[in-house]
C-alpha cells in the first residue's frame, strides 16, 4: 500500500511515516485526520481505497 500511494502521490506527500504496533492495531491517517482504524471496523481497509482516500486528504 505505501508503494501505491508514493507512486501515485510523490508530488504531494511530503513523508510517509510506517509505526509498528502490537494487538492488531492499524490505522490510517493524513495529517491529524484519522481516515481508517481497524480497531474500530475490525478488518483492514480495501487497499484501493485506502489509497484514493489518501489522495483525497491531501492539500
């Protein structure tokens, strides 16, 4: 997923930052905006559209 969103969005992502964590933890923000928690849905987002999402909260 990182390599789709910095090929599709090297302009406009200024880093990128992977935080491991225990328990099944996976969350997915832009900035402070929290797009996706896995903790809360309880599986891990569709990839394309994790992706689009990020694109559409960058500036």
């Amino acid at each position: 997923m990182t390599g789709k969103i910095l090929a599709r969005f090297k302009a406009r992502v200024s880093s990128l930052e992977l935080v491991p964590s225990d328990g099944g933890c996976f969350e997915l923000s832009v900035g402070d905006k929290l797009l996706y928690s896995k903790l809360r849905e309880g599986k891990f987002p569709d990839e394309a559209w994790a992706v689009e999402a990020v694109g559409a909260s960058l500036p």
